[in-house]
C-alpha cells in the first residue's frame, strides 16, 4: 500500500476492495487536500474553495488530512474567505502537519489570526506561503503562531525583485507570539526580501536551520552566516535553466 | 577560472558542519562551461572536514523515455534521442570528474520523481553507474557512488516536487 501513496487513483481502488484494504488506504488517500480557485476547466469547478474541505468535514475526514494546501491565484486569501460555515470547517484541521497558502494577506489576519489559526499550532510542521502579502513583521507575526514549525518555504512567482511597499515602514511593535525551533529545512524561491531574512534574525533570536534549498535569492550571503553553526545539507541550482522555465508558467 | 561575484555570495568557508551539497542534474550540464565554472568556484571554498555528499538530483525530465512514446517515433528519430541522452550523461558524469578537481566528495544520484518513475529511475542509474565503471570512469572517487530514489523534499507530492513549480491541475484526494 505504501508503494501506491503517491498513486491517487490506485488508492481509491484499493479502498474499495475490502474493509482492511479500506483501513490501510484511507489515511494515504486522504492525506493531501487541496482547494484551488485558479481558472480552472468547468471539470475542476469542484475543486474551489471551500468546496473539497465542506466535502471532507461532511464525510468526518478531515481529521485525516495532514497536507493542505489553498491556491488562489487573481485574488488573496484574506478573513473575507472565512464565515461560520467555513471556518467550522477549518477548525476540524486538527492533525495537520503541512499548510500551504498562496497570497496570505497576512496583515488581514495580524488581529483574528489566533481565531483561524491557532488550532493548527500544536500539530503544524511545515508552512509553505506563496507571494505572502503584507509586511515583514506580518509574516513574521503569521509563523509565529506555530511554535512547532520546523520548516518554511517562501516562494515568489517570478524573478522580478518583489518587496512590498510596507518593507520600509513596518510596524516595529507587532512582534511573534513564539518563536518557532525552524530547525528543519528553509526552501526559497525567487526571493528578495531581504529585510524579512534580518527580521527573521531580530525576532526569532538567528537562523536554526539544517538544510537550506535556494533559488534565486538575493541575500544567500546572510542566510548562509546566519545558519553557518547548524547547517548541514544545502541545495543550489546555479545554472538550471528548466526550472527558470518552469517558474514562468 | 573563479567568478568573484559567486564566491563572493556561495562562500562555504564559515559552515563547519555541512555534509551535502546538492543540486539538480540539469544544473550540471549547462550549455558551456558555465556550470562547471560556477560548481568549482563553491566547492573550492568548503572546508568542512567532513566528508562531502555531493548529490545530484535527477528530476522526472531527466529520466530518459519520461515523456516520450517510442511506438510513435520513426526508428531513426528514435536513435538520435538515445544519442542525445547517451552524450548528456556522459557530459554530466565528465563535468562531474572536474569538479572533483576542485575539492573531493562522494558522489550520490538521487531520482526525486514521481511515482511509478521511481523504479525506472533507479534502473537508468544503475545502468549509468555500470556503464561508466566499465569506461573506468570513476577511478579518481575514493568511495562507491550511491544510488538513492528518494523524495527529498518535504513532503513531496506531484504540485510542490520542484521548487517554483506549479502543476495545472491538482491531483489529490479533494479532485477524486
């Protein structure tokens, strides 16, 4: 069964031969949830938000779900995405390991994000923001309510050097409310923020991380000295130019 | 032969504990010798007293056959595109060998694909490594080389395996 993790549809299958196969499949085959308001084929309508999570919270398996991921594409996901249906819903997230978000809007949640959020903090491992918006201290503000976080990925779309207009004039008084260990890996993409990388430092007291995976970063420099004590594993691409091809689909 | 800027930026020298370096296949074999350039220039400035992995991680597109249809190419197309991929490789595994110059480290390839590729993967690897061994190839490493199929990433799942990258359609229980 492990072999077919990854093997969605073979899974599916599976649960349906008997009661035991159905036990053993069931946690692999609801592992990854993923909710998706991109333009999409009328086919994949189903897929918007909060479409897949009413769906599994109907079914009682949400429980199940340690990988969950919200992609958005033309809009940002802000408290307005949340009502007392759906955040009902989201509340019975209460084993996931793995969030990922694609445009934040962490500066709508720096009031109300322990309300959405801070169920997932005992169990939440890993946070994966794409093109988070707000300033520094908001991103900051938003890791900080998973003090077990372990690993973080940041990543932007492009290459063109992206720094919100607030980076110059952010909020010194919002801090954290932990500091999470981000002792695992830190994966960055297309990113020139390099005043969240010091504020990183200020806030949560230096860089922790074992394994570093980067790509077109600007501040390699100061990650690297930041984790020059812990870091075991790093990964670059110098040169790779299928991934430049990739980042601009 | 260093590049001043990315010494500058890649210096390894204050990162005392580091044990892997990794980066993809396709970095490796860039047109010119841009990447042999740039892989020198870091490795030449580790001085961990560790033994260096240096892992080279193939993704699916790297895998000869994934994506392509034999049945469906004319015999001849078919030859040139094993050529194609016979002489990327070894390419690679020459590029590789320079940049052994630069600083020693025991060679890892990992296959960080996707499902059902896996055991492909691992079979091209093997038949690579084999094939190079005969050519005497891998003379100048102290160590055997690993062969790992592994998803390194976390949590690896079809929509987040390579950095940056974004499928068009999410494959996960919620599309079932």
């Amino acid at each position: 069964m492990v072999y077919l993790i990854y093997d969605t549809d073979s899974l599916l299958a599976c649960s349906l031969t008997c009661y035991s196969w159905y036990i053993a499949a069931v946690p692999h085959l609801h592992h990854t949830l993923t909710t998706d308001d991109r333009p999409l084929p009328s086919q994949y309508q189903r897929l918007r938000w909060p479409g897949p999570l009413r769906k599994s919270y109907d079914l009682g398996l949400l429980p199940l779900v340690k990988q969950f991921r919200i992609r958005v594409e033309e809009s940002d996901f802000g408290p307005d995405r949340f009502n007392k249906h759906t955040l009902r819903y989201f509340s019975a997230l209460t084993n996931l390991q793995e969030l990922g978000i694609d445009n934040l809007q962490t500066f709508g949640f720096v009031s109300t994000s322990r309300r959405y959020f801070e169920h997932l903090s005992p169990t939440l491992r890993f946070l994966a923001l794409k093109q988070p918006r707000g300033s520094c201290r908001q991103i900051l503000y938003f890791i900080g309510l998973f003090p077990n976080l372990q690993d973080l990925k940041l990543h932007y779309p492009n290459t063109i050097n992206y720094q919100e207009e607030q980076d110059g004039v952010d909020d010194v008084t919002l801090v954290p409310l932990s500091v999470p260990p981000l002792r695992g890996r830190l994966i960055l993409t297309c990113f020139a923020r390099e005043k969240l990388v010091r504020d990183m430092i200020d806030l949560f007291g230096g860089l922790r991380f074992h394994t570093m995976d980067l790509y077109m970063v600007n501040c390699v420099r100061l990650l690297l000295d930041g984790c020059a004590e812990t870091l075991e594993a790093l990964r670059l691409y110098p040169s790779d130019p299928y991934s430049e091809t990739y980042l601009s689909q | 032969m260093e590049e001043p800027a990315l010494f500058q930026q890649f210096n390894l020298s204050r990162i005392k504990s580091l044990r892997t370096l990794e980066t993809t296949a396709e970095s490796v074999t860039t047109a010119g010798n841009t990447a042999l350039r740039s892989f020198r220039t870091i490795l030449s400035t580790v001085t961990s007293p560790i033994l260096l992995d240096l892992t080279i991680v193939y993704w699916d597109s790297d895998i000869d056959g994934v994506g392509h249809y034999p049945l469906a190419r004319e015999q001849e197309q078919e030859k040139e595109y094993r050529t194609a991929c016979a002489l990327r490789h070894q390419h690679r595994f020459e590029v590789l060998r320079e940049m052994h110059k630069a600083r020693g480290f025991q060679l890892v390839l990992c296959a960080d694909v996707f499902g059902h590729i896996e055991t492909c993967a691992t079979k091209m690897l093997k038949r690579l490594v084999n094939a190079e061994r005969a050519r005497g190839g891998w003379d100048y490493l102290l160590h055997e080389r690993l062969i790992i199929a592994e998803r390194r990433t976390p949590r690896a799942r079809y929509n987040d395996r390579r950095p940056g990258w974004e499928g068009r359609y999410p494959v996960s229980a919620s599309a079932l």
